[in-house]
C-alpha cells in the first residue's frame, strides 16, 4: 500500500487537469510571460475574494512581507514585533532589512502571538508588528490595532498561510492592517505551480508604492524614485492560480470537515494528545496535534506509512542566526513547547475517508502499544 501523503496534490491537478494545461497554453500563445493580463486580473479576483480594493502579484510569500515592510520604509535601528513561533520567512525579512526582530511568545491554545506579550513589546522603535496567522487560524488581532493605532506602527499581516481565513466577527485574515502577505507556494491553501505571493492592502497609497517597489521602485520605465528589488509574479503562476481560486472557498470547507472528522476519531486518544479547537473561520491550512510523545509517534506513523511535519522544530529565537540577538532557551516557553510536540497530520480537501483511518488507526495502534 502506498504512504498517506503528507500533502495530496495530484488528485487537485487531475481533477482541474484540462482547464490548468488550457491555461498554461494561453500564456504560451499570448508570450507574455512577467506581470501582464493574467498578474492583472489575477489582481481583481484576490482583491474581490479577500474584498481588500488592492491587491499586488509579486514572487513569492517572502518577498510579499519583504516589499511590505519596504513599503513601511523598515529599516536599521527600527524593531519589529513578531511571534517566536512560524516560518523562518516571517524573521528574515525583517533582519535582511537590517531592522531587528523583537520576538513575542505564543498562545499555547492558538499557536499565534500572544496580543498582550505583542503590545507589551512596543517601543519607541517599534516601526511595524507582524502577526502570523498560524495554520490558517485569525490571530488575536484587536489589542495589537489599537496600539498600532495610537502610535502610528504598522501592522503587516502574515497571511502565508491564511488566504481564505475569517476572524470571530467574520473579517478576512489580511485585511485587518496596513498590508496582508499571501503565499502561492504549492503547499499553501491555494498554490501555484511554483512561487509566487501576493500583497493585498485597503491603502491606494501603499498599492502604488508596492506596485513600484515590485520593479526596482520604478516611476516610469528608468526612473528610480525608490529602491525596491525584482519581486513580480510570473504570469504561468497567475493563469494556474486563476483556474484554482473559485474552489478556494468549498476546499476549505472540505478542510474544515476533515478536521471535525479527525477531531471524532481522534476522542479515543484524547488523554495522549491536545487536538487543535474548531473556532469560526479557521481554514485548517495545517491540523497540528500536541502530543509528549510527538518524536516516537512521527517515527511510528512514518513506518506505518503516514507522512506527517512538524511545524517547526526550532522557535525563530533559538535560530542560529539570530545569535547576536541574545536570546536563549527559556525565553519562550510556549513558542519552545510547541517546537517540541506539535505534529502536523495529512490534511487537504481530497483526503479520502480511507486514508483518513489509517492515519487514525496507526495513531490509536501507538498509544495502545505505549
Ligand atoms: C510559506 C510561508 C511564508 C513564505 O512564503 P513563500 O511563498 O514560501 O516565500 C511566510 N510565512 C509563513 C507563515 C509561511 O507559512
């Protein structure tokens, strides 16, 4: 029997596998290969499904935080608050602008930063906060705005991984600051056949200065009012993602009944592990258990051929490149905690029930055993 993947792209592609090679075939008659009709309209529709009026296409998830911020004019001696716990991206751009990562902890229930631990954080230097939407759950974003508000600091959504996703009161992840970061990378709730991001922004003042950003900071076609970099969408990347959008909304529904699915079937084993809560408008990017036993257990389900993750091992603060820093182990217990036992189970909206089970099965077989 073949492995459970940890995530299933081939049935997505042969299920859109007509319209995504018809796509591609336009772009190759049109040759028209970097930003365009495609980038454009690929723009109208993000901007009307997240209902923020601009949208920018650019490389990739990182460069989208990375132009944000630029956009933001971070810099040396600015801070910028951020979770100790999420993809490496969320740090490094804040560090490759020569601006310092101020890391907060995490709340142990949510996996994103800690609103209060955040606000506390703000200093005089404090230039831009960048909440992470963990695992496609809203962070706590309120307390974090009001403060943002007061003293003129930017908040800079990371919405890597929560395209889709809704707060309590029904508001899109990303559209609750100055500028929301979208990722296309091929793993992602919508993904593309490559790299490729998006900046999504209520701001036309923003729009525009990312637009430039985007190509060298242009303001004409040789003139530099600014510096910016190479951050532009591909248009293959924009007609693939145009083919997938309309099914955004019923694949995280699909997510989201896998998760209850798991959720059920995971009570028998509900004494060795913590399952993640159901809260309205979560897109279950990720279905991330807590268990001590969570290294034994990825090795056991490995053998029984179920492909897991685990997001992420090591905290930011703990990274070796943010040595200078000065943080060391202990510093955030949560974000370390979390490093140590959380495990990500196959989840994606074509996960048959059968393969389901066995992911079910193999975890009961292991804590029977233990
Ligand atoms: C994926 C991801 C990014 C980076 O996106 P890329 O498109 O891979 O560059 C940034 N932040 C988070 C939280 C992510 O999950």
């Amino acid at each position: 029997m073949s492995d459970v993947p940890f995530v299933g792209l081939k049935a997505q592609y042969t299920a859109l596998r007509e319209e995504i090679r018809a796509a591609i075939d336009r772009v190759c008659d049109a040759q028209a290969f970097v930003l365009g009709e495609e980038v454009a309209s690929l723009e109208s529709e993000i901007a009307a499904f997240t209902g923020a009026p601009y949208a920018i296409g650019v490389s990739s998830g990182t460069d989208a935080l990375l132009a944000a911020l630029m956009a933001e004019g971070v810099g040396p001696g600015d801070e910028v608050v951020t979770t100790a716990y999420s993809f490496f991206a969320t740090a490094g751009v804040i560090a490759r602008l020569g601006a310092k990562p101020v890391f907060v902890d995490i709340d142990p229930e949510s996996f994103n930063l800690d609103p209060k631990a955040a606000v506390a954080s703000v200093t005089e230097r404090t230039r831009a906060i960048v909440p992470v939407h963990l695992f496609g759950r809203c962070a706590d974003l309120d307390p974090i705005l009001d403060i943002a508000r007061e003293r003129g600091i930017a908040v800079v959504e990371d919405a890597a991984q929560a395209l889709g996703t809704r707060d309590a009161a029904g508001r899109e992840a990303g559209t609750l600051g100055a500028t929301g970061c979208i990722s296309f990378f091929p793993t992602k709730n919508l993904g593309g056949f490559g790299d490729g991001g998006m900046v999504i922004t209520c701001d036309e003042a923003r729009a525009e200065k990312l637009r430039s950003l985007r190509v060298h900071g242009t303001v004409g076609v040789y003139d530099h009012a600014i510096v910016g970099g190479n951050f532009r969408l591909d248009a293959i990347q924009a007609a693939v993602l145009r083919v997938k959008l309309p099914h955004l909304r019923g694949w995280i529904a699909a997510r989201r009944e896998r998760a209850e699915r798991y959720r059920e079937q995971l009570q028998s084993v509900g004494s060795h592990v913590t399952l993640p809560r159901d809260v309205a408008g979560h897109a279950m990017s990720q279905f991330v258990i807590r268990t001590p036993a969570r290294d034994a257990l990825r090795a056991f389900l490995a053998k029984a051929g179920v492909q897991t993750q685990v997001y992420y091992p090591i905290p930011l603060h703990l990274q070796a490149c943010f040595r200078d820093l000065g943080y060391g182990a202990g510093d955030y217990p949560m974000a370390e905690a979390a490093a140590a036992d959380s495990l990500a189970l196959p989840l994606y909206p074509e996960l048959s029930d059968g393969d389901q089970d066995r992911v079910v099965a193999a975890i009961g077989d292991f804590f029977d055993r233990s």
